[in-house]
C-alpha cells in the first residue's frame, strides 16, 4: 500500500532583506505519496525552486511543516539534514554540477567515497549505474570530452548512487536538445518505474507530460492539480 514519503502541512518559506519581506512559498498544504512522479510547474518567481531547496533539506521553512517518512524534518540541524540528502535524497539539476578534474567513473563514485561501503560495494554500485546510463564506454573520459546529454546522465547516474528513495531534478533537460532532452526524461521515467520517488521542476509541458501528476504553482500556492 502507498504512503505518503513527503507530507508539507502550512509550508511557508519568507525571505528578508532589510525591512522588506518576499513570500516565495505560502502555507502550502500538499502530500507526495512513495513512487510518485511529480511535476511542479509554474512561472519564474512562482515559488516553486524554494520549494525544492526546502523538500532537499537544503533551505529550512520559516513556518509550517515538512516531514519526510513520517519524521518531522522542519528544523533539522545542518549535520543532520547533510545526513538525510546523502541516503535519502539524490539531486539532478540543470547545470550538471560535475567536477572537470574527475573522470566519470570518479564523479559518479565520488557521494560513496565516505560512507562505509566497501571497496567492492562501491565499484559494483558505479558500474551497475553506468551500464543503466548506457556510460560504460564513457567512464574514462572527463566532462570536457562529453556531450549535454552524457553530462546530465552521468550527473543523474552520480545522484542515484547512493540510492535514494527521493530524486529532486531540477529543470534537467534545460540545456539540452530534444533528443537528449528525450532521453533524460525517459530514464527518469525508468528510475520512477523501480520505486524512485521523483520530483521534477520544470517549464516544460513535454516535460511534464512524463509525469504521474502535475501542479501548477502561482505567488508561491497551488493554483492547480492535474492527475
């Protein structure tokens, strides 16, 4: 039976400059059941990257509250929220984020390096990834020598290593062109068929159109669902 693995009960995030108050999300009410698809539209300034940074424990909410698994994660300290993103939590964002002076094999490695895997566990875990990211042939080659596309599948191949049960991505196909744009979008669909829950910030209605459910955000609310 599902279950809510995300549940946001009054989720406000306010940002202060001076005397100056700029709501970017407001008292949103809004569950996310394990193995969901998610979209999260809307125009710039809706609200809806705040939201992400807040689901990814990266930005605390200033009221509200957020609880993943059933544990209430609002007011985490900085250590343990950097705890929960390594096992819980896998990131894929627009501008890949990898390390130029990494191979792809030792950037997709590179969350394991301290945990407590072994040796054997790690190498199975990136070799298991890149042959679902179709990067077998690219795992000696440096980001430089790679197309958009292989970038981003390396960056999501680096996100699921860990394996986490949440996947936030970030207007992943962004920089890339329809085709490898396709591609992304459709391994994502693949992870979400195996149990990933997949939360995915976009403009895009083809991009959104791969998802399970769709909500539409305006000055930082729920204007509309579509199932």
């Amino acid at each position: 039976m599902k279950h809510p693995i995300i549940e946001m009960k009054g989720l406000s995030k306010v940002f202060r400059m001076f005397d100056v108050e700029t709501t970017a999300v407001d008292h949103l009410d809004l569950e996310i059941e394990s193995g969901d698809f998610l979209a999260i539209m809307g125009p710039s300034g809706c609200g809806k990257s705040s939201l992400l940074n807040m689901l990814g424990l990266i930005d605390r909410p200033s009221a509200g509250k957020l609880y993943i698994d059933g544990q209430d994660v609002s007011a985490l300290d900085d250590k343990t929220a950097a705890n929960w993103r390594k096992h819980r939590i896998g990131f894929v964002f627009q501008s890949f984020n990898l390390i130029d002076e990494l191979n792809v094999y030792e950037n997709i490695e590179l969350p394991l390096i301290y945990t407590k895997r072994s040796s054997q566990e790690k190498q199975e875990l990136v070799e298991e990834l890149l042959e679902t990211m179709r990067l077998l042939h690219r795992k000696h080659h440096f980001p430089y020598q790679l197309s958009g596309g292989q970038k981003q599948r390396v960056a999501m191949a680096r996100a699921m290593v860990n394996q986490p049960n949440i996947l936030l991505a970030d207007e992943p196909t962004g920089n890339l062109d329809s085709q490898a744009g396709e591609e992304i979008l459709e391994l994502l669909t693949e992870l979400n068929s195996h149990g990933t829950t997949v939360i995915l910030v976009t403009h895009s209605d083809r991009d959104a159109s791969y998802a399970k459910r769709i909500i539409r955000m305006r000055d930082g609310a729920i204007a509309q669902e579509v199932w």
